[in-house]
C-alpha cells in the first residue's frame, strides 16, 4: 500500500511542479527528472539518496537511470500490466490514446487472450507472441499503430520495475520499429520517436484535454477556432 500511494502521488508532484513553476509542458515527455519518496527510490533503485521521514525530492538527472517524466512512472506501467506479465498492447494504447489522442477502435470480441503470467509463454518472448498476432490481417491494421511504442517499455516490468530478463527467465529487448519505419530502443528511443514525429499530436491534444476539463463537457465542432488560438499562445509561449 505505501508503494502503491506512492506511485500514485508522483504524477501529481510531477504536474504541480509544472504548473507552479511555469515550465514546458514538453517536460511530461522529455524530462530528465521526477519526485520520489523513500519507498518509490528504492524501487526505482535511485542511489544515494537520505529522506526526513515522509519527505519527498526532486531528482535530477535520471536520464541514464531510465526515469525522467512521464512515460517511465511506475504508476503508469503497473495500470497497464495485467498482473504476472508486462502488456505492450496497453502500454503502447496509452501512449498513443491518452499522451497523442489517437482514436482507435476496440478490439473484436474472439481475439484470443495471451497467457496471464509470462512464465506461461513456453520458449517464445512476448514480442514474438505479439508478432504472431500482427501476422492476421483482422488484427495487424491497429496493433501496427501501437505495439512498437509498449514494446520499449519490456525492461519495466509488471509494476515498472527496472529488469534484463522477465518472469520466465527470458531477456528481454527494448528495441522497436515504430510506425513510421524508425527503430528506436526504450524510453530515450520512444523519447525522440515522439520528439521528431508526434510532437504537434502531442500538443493539440494538451489542448484538447485541458479545454474539455476546464469546461467540463465534451469538446464540439465550434471549439476549433478556440483549440487552434491555444495551440498558438503554446506555441508562442
């Protein structure tokens, strides 16, 4: 439980930093720094570090520790885990459906479920199994658009814990080909991936989502001239 507040509460440290300090809201993408407590350091095997009880830091830097951000917080990769084994299917729907806003549409019912716990999945490495899946035609035309994305996240395992090999003793690869034909190997790789091509996806949906909350309904066609004023005051500033 205290894991579990933990990682719940530092996406809420991370955003009240943004808005209180004014800066980049590119930072939920490319930051090299997040807030952690005792437990959540510990987790994330951050060194060096000496805490005052419940306190929490700002720490910096945590590129070459794979942290930094948004996209690596346990929080995230353990909602959409299913439990004994990571799911780059989810990891990757969340990116590209809550982080681009990308509308996909839901799977059809009689698609096969992958065993819940990677020790269940005999010789092959869940990439293989997922490749095997891309391979029919019914499945491949949306799991293309986001399977490459969740598939950097394979060193996190199913609570975002850092790893080299997954529940069944396998290695794991972090290396992906992403939809528009570049490679790219975990989080920097997913990083510079959206950097260079999603980026503006990105933004517009910012937008998009604070508008909605802010006038708490769904947006309309004639929110347009409003959602393109502020994509270019965020532009500007």
């Amino acid at each position: 439980d205290e894991l579990r507040q933990a990682m719940f509460e530092e996406p809420i440290r991370f955003f009240v930093d943004i808005v209180q300090n004014d800066r980049s809201v590119l930072e939920f993408l490319n930051a090299d720094h997040t807030f952690v407590n005792r437990r959540l350091a510990e987790h994330y095997g951050i060194p060096g570090l000496e805490f005052a009880g419940d306190e929490w830091q700002r720490v910096e830097g945590l590129s070459g520790q794979h942290r930094g951000g948004l996209l690596p917080m346990a929080v995230f990769l353990t909602h959409n885990s299913p439990g004994l084994r990571t799911s780059p299917v989810k990891r990757g729907y969340w990116v590209v459906r809550r982080l681009l806003g990308e509308a996909i549409p839901p799977p059809p019912p009689d698609v096969p479920e992958l065993p819940q716990d990677e020790r269940g999945l005999g010789e092959l490495t869940l990439a293989e199994v997922l490749a095997r899946h891309r391979d029919h035609d019914s499945c491949a035309g949306c799991h293309d658009r986001f399977d490459s994305i969740g598939l950097v996240f394979e060193n996190f395992g199913p609570v975002g814990e850092w790893r080299q090999k997954d529940l069944g003793g396998r290695p794991v690869s972090s290396t992906a080909t992403f939809p528009d034909g570049t490679s790219g190997s975990g989080v920097a790789g997913l990083q510079r991936y959206l950097r260079e091509q999603r980026q503006q996806e990105y933004l517009d949906n910012l937008c998009r989502k604070l508008l909605s909350y802010a006038l708490g309904r769904t947006l309309l066609l004639s929110d347009e001239p409003l959602i393109e004023q502020m994509r270019s005051n965020l532009e500007r500033d």
